[in-house]
C-alpha cells in the first residue's frame, strides 16, 4: 500500500510539472516602435493667407511686419516677420503664403509672433522672397512632398527651435529652391494638390 500511495503521488507531481510546461509563456510587453514619422512630416507647414498687415506696436521697430494670418483655423494667428525691407504693406497684404504652424510662440520685440513665413534669400540676405503655393490654394492646407502625402502623419505638437536639440535644426538645411525656383526639401518639390510651391526669382537659395 505504501508503495502504491508513493507511486500515485509521484504520478501526481509529475503531471502538475507538465502541466506547469504546457501552460503559455506569457507575452513579453512589446516596447513602442520608434516614431516612423518621416522628417518632413514633423513640421506643420501649411498655406496661408495674409488678412492684415500692420506696423509693429512699438513704433521704433523698423524691420518687422504684424501680420493676421488665415491658416484654416476658427480665427488668424498673429506673426512677426522681419520683412519690412523687402515688402510694402499693399504686396505683403492679400498674397497666400507658407506658414510654420508648430513652432512655439515667441515674443518678438514684445508682439507674440504664433508661427513663422517661410522665405527665400540670397546669400547676403539683400533679397528675400516669399515662398508661395498656387494662388488657388486653400487656406490651411497642409504642404506635402512630390513623394510624401503628409496627410499620412502627425506633425510634431510643438517644435521650440530655440532648443538646442530640436526637429528644425535637422530640417531646415534641407530647404532650398531649385534651378526652377521651386521650393525643396532634399532636393524634392514642396507641393499642394493645386501644384508647386516656388518663389519668384531667386533659384538654388536658401529657405527659412
């Protein structure tokens, strides 16, 4: 009987053993991809229109325009642009444009300026010229490449380029006109689904 009873308990440890190696392993925690955004896409560039243009509250600033800019939101952003040299009021007021929509806002000689225009120049900065997309163009459109929707992704919340690590140091190198004048990022147009974005003259420039 005594054998019987070992025998039978250790039939009993060996399949709770088994069935302790049957049972499933339980799943490591998949650790969260890297972001897949592509570059381009973090910036929120999107097509805007100049609504008002006005001198900047502080009378001895010479070299920025205040501007009220439609960029498909409820009501126009505010934006500083050091663009007093290059445009009257009469050409700056009415032209659509491109806007950098997600980059911190920053005061500018005291004016809060919500998002950057996006520029060419020369490369003594004795010209500059507004990168523009086709006059048809809807107001808050999101810029895209020739070869990448950005409608695909997410642009980054929020992008402080006074940080010295940030998106906008890796992208704005990136930005030139080509020999057509037209805009590009690594050498690709920047598009809207109404054509091509481009400046008026100045071709192989820098943009910012």
């Amino acid at each position: 009987e005594q054998k019987k009873a070992q025998k039978q308990k250790q039939q009993k440890q060996q399949k709770q053993k088994q069935q302790r190696q049957q049972k499933p392993k339980k799943e490591k925690k998949q650790q969260p991809k890297q972001d897949e955004t592509p570059l381009f896409a973090r910036i929120d560039l999107r097509v805007g229109l100049v609504e008002k243009v006005f001198e900047h509250p502080d009378p001895e600033v010479k070299s920025l325009w205040c501007e009220e800019i439609n960029v498909g939101e409820d009501k126009p952003r505010q934006i500083c642009s050091g663009l007093r040299k290059f445009y009257t009021k009469d050409q700056f007021e009415g032209k659509k444009i491109i806007v950098v929509c997600n980059f911190k806002p920053s005061k500018l000689k005291g004016f809060e300026s919500q998002g950057m225009v996006l520029c060419a120049s020369n490369a003594d900065h004795t010209k500059v010229e507004l990168v523009e997309p086709p006059a048809n163009a809807a107001p808050g459109t999101r810029i895209s490449l020739s070869n990448l929707d950005v409608y695909q992704f997410t642009p980054d919340k929020q992008v402080n380029p006074k940080k010295k690590k940030n998106v906008w140091i890796d992208f704005s190198p990136k930005l030139r006109t080509n020999d057509s004048k037209v805009a590009c990022f690594d050498g690709v147009s920047l598009v809207v689904p109404e054509g091509e974005c481009a400046v008026q003259t100045l071709s192989n420039c820098v943009v910012r």
